[in-house]
C-alpha cells in the first residue's frame, strides 16, 4: 500500500532527474567551423566555371548568413598566396579538438568545402612537400579515424550537422557519421551549383529549418539543373551524368540550428 501511495511521487521525481534532451541549443554554445581547400586546377576553364564561387564567396557568403547565429566562426580556407600550409589533416582534427573542448560549447557543426572524389574520399594538403600538394584521404578510414582517436566520446557527441560541397560527397557520408557527427549531406556527383544551393541552403538553416528542409531548399536549385547542364557541357566530361549536384541526406534529418545533437528524430 505505500508503494502505491508513493508510486506517483517516485515516476515525477524519475521524470524531473532526466536531462532535457530537447532544451535548446543558445548562439552562445554553439560554433561553427568551416573548411574551404581548392587548389586551383591546371583546366582553367574548369576552375572559373565549377570553384570559383566556393573559393571566392563560400566563406564570406556562411560569414554573412551566419555570424549572428554562432557563438564563433572559425574558418581553415587556403589562398594561391599561402607560404605555409594550413589545411592539412592534422589541423582540421587539432581544431575540432580545441572547439570541442569549450565547456560551454554544445553543439558544433562544419562546412566542409574541399575536392572530393569517389568512394568517399577528400583532398587535403599534404604535410609534408612533395611534387603533390595535396593528399588523398578516406574520410571514413582515416579522417574519422584520426578525429575518433583524438577527441573523447564527450567531445565528439558535439559534433551536430555537416554540409558538403566536395564532389562525390554523398559517398563520404557514412564516414563523417562514424567521425561523430549526427546528420550530412553530400552531392551525389560533381558538385556544380554551389553558386545558387549555398545560400538557399544558409538561408534555411538560419531561420531555424530542419536540416532536411534545410538541403531541400538546396536541392531547389539542382532540379533546375542550370549549373550542372553548364559544366556538363565542359569538354572534361564525356558523360553528361558525371556532373550531378543534388544532395542526399544521413543521419537525424530533424536536427536544426537550435537543437541538440543528442536528438533523435521520429
């Protein structure tokens, strides 16, 4: 019979020891980071067509939609000019690790913009010098790897949304979810319309958008397809269907700006 009588006090006290998982995340815990790393390529006509937006404007533009909405931006973005190299694997984890590591800091999403090819693999710079700058990475096998081995499981439960521009990205998603974050995006194939997606997609997250409706608003611009028909039309591809924007999701869709990334989606 006490058991009975106390049964209503002991599930609210149960209910009220829980830690709210939905509370929501304030600018001022949460970061983002962005990685911005195309070395220019030796087909100029390439280059001006498919990188010039990411190179030019990817910064300045999430600068602009999103400076009010993070706590701090902090950005790793290579230039022709560079004399030292500053976007090489160990700074991309020695980075995550440093932002992860803020007490106060909840949630931290990326921008990844760097050349990317198929079976999910990225280009970074190379540490040391050799004939090639860069070098090829797995995301999975060994970005993932390497961020896994140097953050601990409470500073990779931070890491929340990730957006892709690499070509291919679609095919690096599984490894960014086994790096920790908790929903990403990637192209299906090259990556051409960046010039038009970007801000629908900045635009969407920064009203407070679903990361789902978020790279839907993206994906307006790829149904048009004018970008993708325009480089398709390069004499580099012989297969009009290499050239393919649209992004494709993996991970908790229903994540936005001010969610936790412990939140799991029905």
């Amino acid at each position: 019979m006490m058991i009975k009588k106390l049964s209503g006090v002991f599930v609210l006290a149960c209910i009220l020891a829980v830690p709210n998982a939905e509370a929501a995340v304030k600018k001022s815990e949460r970061d983002l980071i962005l990685i911005t790393h195309l070395d220019p390529s030796e087909d100029g006509e390439f280059w001006n067509a498919v990188y010039t937006f990411i190179e030019n404007n990817g910064v300045s533009s999430a600068k602009r939609h999103l400076s009010d909405q993070y706590r701090e931006i902090h950005v790793i973005q290579t230039k022709r000019s560079d004399t030292k190299k500053k976007a090489t694997m160990a700074k991309v984890v020695t980075l995550l690790d440093t932002v992860t590591k803020r007490k106060k800091t909840k949630a931290v999403d990326m921008l990844w913009m760097t050349h990317g090819l198929s079976r999910g693999r990225i280009q970074l710079q190379r540490k040391k010098q050799g004939d090639d700058p860069n070098v090829t990475l797995s995301v999975k096998n060994k970005l993932a790897e390497k961020i896994r081995s140097t953050l601990s499981n409470r500073q990779r439960a931070k890491l929340r949304a990730l957006h892709s521009t690499a070509c291919y990205g679609a095919s690096a998603m599984e490894g960014w979810i086994h790096a920790g974050f908790k929903v990403v995006s990637g192209g299906r194939r090259v990556y051409a319309d960046a010039a038009s997606s970007q801000p629908k997609f900045l635009k969407a997250w920064k009203a407070g958008k679903s990361f789902k409706k978020s790279i839907a608003a993206a994906n307006e611009s790829q149904e048009r397809d004018w970008w993708d028909k325009q480089v398709a039309k390069l004499s580099r591809y012989k297969d009009r269907y290499e050239v393919d924007s649209y992004r494709k999701m993996k991970g908790q869709r229903c994540i936005n700006i001010n969610t936790t990334p412990s939140k799991v989606c029905k």
